[in-house]
C-alpha cells in the first residue's frame, strides 16, 4: 500500500481503535484517549506512514491551521528574527507559516491581506511598514482573528501589540548624556509612522530633561544604504556631533561605513546607540549599543492570541532593554567570543 493511499481507517484497524480515536490523537483534541491507545495509534501511523490530508480536515473543519504573516521588508535582521520566532512558535503549536513582505507598501500591503485572507488562513500577524500603519478598516472586516503589531496605541476592534518605543529611545539617548554628550543628534527613519515618530519624541525629551541642546536630525530609509547616505551627510558637516542616536540597526551598520569613510572613529570620534538589537549588532565592528525589542515576547503575544484565541488585554506594550556594547564607548558588557 502506497503511503498516499493509506486512509485513517487503515490506522484505525491496525492500531485496534476507531477511526475518531485516530482523529483525535491526530488533530490534538481535547476529548480524552488513554496512554495505551495513543501509543497504538502513533505507532499505527509510524508503520503505515500515514499522513492527514490538509485538505480534507480544512473542508471537515473548516480550520486549515495556517497563520499569515505580513513585514515591511523580510531582508531587515529585525523581521528575518521575528519571523523565525514566529515560525517555531506556530510549529509548535501545529500551524503553518506563510510570510509575505509588503516592502513598506500600503497598497501592496492590502493586496497581500487579501491574498492571504483568500487562502482560508485562520489568523493573520501584520507588522506594518506603510506610513500610517495598516488600515484598521480592513483589519476589522477580513473576518479572521488578527494581531498588528508595532503600535504604539490601541486599534479598535484590533488586538495590538508593540513596544513603548517613546521610553526605549530616551533610555538610549539618557545613557549617552549621562556620559557627557551634548550634541546629540539623530538619524530617524523617513516612513511618518507612529513608532518612528516616537522614537523622535524619546530622542528629545531625554535631551530637554538634561537642559541640553538637540543635535541635527536626518530622516533616511530603514536601509544600511540609508544610513550610510545619512550618516555621510552628518559627519561631514562642520558642525559635528559627538554622538548619534540611530532609529534602527540597518541604518547604524551604514552609519559605521560611512564613519570609517571619512575617517571618524566610533567610539573615539563618535558614540552610537541603535535601535531594535537584531543579531547582527553584535558582530559589527565595534559591536553597536542597542535597545533591543524583545523579539520573543512580540512573537509569543501575537502567536497566543491566535492560535490559543487567547483574549487578554487588546492592547499589550512592552518595554526594551539597553545592551551596552563598545559602539557608544562604553567598556562592553559581554565577553569577547574567541
């Protein structure tokens, strides 16, 4: 018997149980099958090789285990880790992934919505790259269980999910006063969105509550090339600052070449503090300072709410961390890797 042939009643006669019993342990229900009958049945489908056909169950269902999950730009370290957390956790859980980059796009955005939507997913995770962050129309009327993410303030109708990206960025630039930087400046993305405006907001409060002067700002992609040309801009300027706040890790890697460019040392010329604490920040050269999002606690919250139809708060915010590395000139807080 060929392995595509085998049928769950097949599993069932072999393994001495009915058919239901076989679906049970198969599809993770909650009605209860004892040791010794689970244990025949994995053993069961071990011999026959038998796999449940997707199709089918999503038609008896109605439930095709499958989550959608939307970034702004798959390339970012940032959404390539976010997107692998969220990949494990739905393995886990026993739902498929499927990922679509919207590359910062509203329309393109809302196209691939559609698109996934149409592909009978059972909840969608949208971490939105346009402007003004997803539309929350469409979020409200796709009819699946959906999670944005990113926000900065609660969606109605929406469960949301972000950090509190205003505190995570004072904390960054605070730690650069507190060690005597006063000319501050910062490279900030150019997309508008809620949380880069945000980060902004931190960025200088931090620096009005030390009495200090603001720094230049430069708005520039969340791209290493967009930190690279802002960073080029801002070195060369006669009026040059002695520290740079960067809105995101992409765009502080092509602050540090453009740095070493035009012969700028960091962290003896200039100290650098980023944003967001992908993997990457540890192996540049000298490692970047982030405040790093907790990736894995976005992932787990987003995640739950869907496939545990978990119903906390709609609106959950979290908190970012500051990793002190040798980039703003700091003695590094984790030991070398030999």
């Amino acid at each position: 018997m060929s392995r595509d042939a085998v049928t769950r009643a097949d599993v069932a006669r072999l393994a001495g149980v009915s058919p239901a019993v076989v679906s049970y342990v198969v599809n993770g229900s909650p009605r209860p099958v004892s040791s010794n009958a689970r244990s025949r049945v994995e053993e069961a489908i071990r011999q026959l090789g038998y796999r449940p056909n997707a199709v089918a169950r999503a038609l008896r269902t109605g439930m095709t285990r499958t989550v959608g999950l939307v970034v702004p730009n798959v390339g970012n370290p940032f959404f390539a880790d976010l997107s692998r957390r969220v990949q494990h956790l739905c393995a886990d859980a026993g739902y498929s992934l499927l990922l679509v980059d919207s590359e910062g796009d509203a329309e393109r955005e809302a196209g691939q919505i559609m698109n996934l939507v149409d592909r009978q997913i059972d909840g969608l995770i949208v971490a939105s790259g346009s402007a003004h962050g997803v539309r929350e129309d469409l979020m409200r009327s796709i009819g699946v269980p959906c999670v944005v993410l990113d926000r900065v303030r609660p969606v109605p109708g929406v469960v949301t999910v972000g950090v509190d990206f205003e505190s995570a960025s004072a904390l960054a630039v605070s730690h650069l006063l507190q060690h005597g930087h006063d000319r501050i400046a910062a490279i900030l993305g150019d997309d508008g969105s809620d949380s880069t405006r945000a980060r902004e907001r931190g960025w200088a409060a931090a620096i009005g509550s030390f009495g200090a002067v603001e720094g230049r700002t430069i708005r520039a992609p969340y791209t290493r090339d967009g930190g690279y040309r802002a960073g080029l801009s801002l070195l060369r300027h006669v009026d040059r600052p002695s520290a740079v706040f960067v809105s995101s890790d992409l765009q502080a890697v092509g602050l540090l070449r453009a740095a070493h460019a035009v012969g700028v040392r960091v962290p003896d010329d200039l100290a650098v503090v980023a944003f967001d604490g992908s993997a990457e920040c540890a192996y540049t050269s000298p490692p970047l300072s982030v405040v790093e999002q907790p990736v894995d606690a976005i992932a787990e919250a987003a995640v739950r709410a869907i496939t545990e139809a978990a119903r906390g708060a709609d609106h959950t915010v979290f908190r970012a961390s500051l990793r002190v590395r040798g980039s703003c000139g700091c003695v590094s807080a984790e030991p070398e890797e030999t």
